[in-house]
C-alpha cells in the first residue's frame, strides 16, 4: 500500500464503517511487464494486502474478497511489447473498489 493510496483507502474504511450491510471486492492490478503468472501472483499480494489493512480498521473479512487481476484489465495501450512511459505503467497499477452486495433492512 503506498502512502499515496492511504487517503483513498481510508475512505473506503469510513464508507464500510457507515453502511456495514455492504461488500466490497478490492480488485488489484498491475501494468504489462513481467509475465503474466507474475503479475497475478502480485496482483492478489496487493489485493490481499488491503483486505488485510481493512480488516485490521475493524471490517469483517467476510465483506471484502481480494481479486487479483494481473494485467487481464489494462485501462490504456500498454499491452506486453508496447514501449510505454513510467506514468503511463502507473495507470494500470492499481486497486479498485466494487460494491458486491448491499442488503436492504426491512422495517
């Protein structure tokens, strides 16, 4: 987790904390370089990584699932064998956050 991410991810903490009947998959990616059997190694790392951070905020293990995605979902043109910038790598190192689940109280 980079101290960049921290702000992001903290957020995601308060949201959980505010709306506890909701479930989330932190879905990890990476860029393009490496092999693919790396990067997806990595990828769950990361995506585990914040589950980890989460659970230690207080949330329940059982409303996160950690997916790593490797580089199946590049966001730009950086596909293995393109030459890319740095920044342009970074796009596509990343962890997204999708609601899975949200349960409706009934009055």
């Amino acid at each position: 987790i980079t101290p960049e991410s921290m702000g992001e991810i903290n957020g995601i903490v308060k949201i959980l904390q505010e709306n506890p009947t909701l479930k989330f998959e932190l879905g990890s990616h990476t860029d393009a370089r490496g092999n693919d059997e790396y990067n997806l190694k990595l990828s769950q790392k990361r995506a585990d990584a914040v589950v980890e951070y989460l659970i230690q905020k207080g949330i329940s293990a059982e409303r996160l699932i950690a997916q790593g995605y490797g580089e199946t979902q590049i966001i730009n043109r950086c596909v293995n064998g393109v030459d890319c910038s740095e920044e342009e790598h970074q796009q596509n190192r990343r962890t997204t956050f999708k609601v899975l689940d949200e349960k409706v109280e009934e009055k």
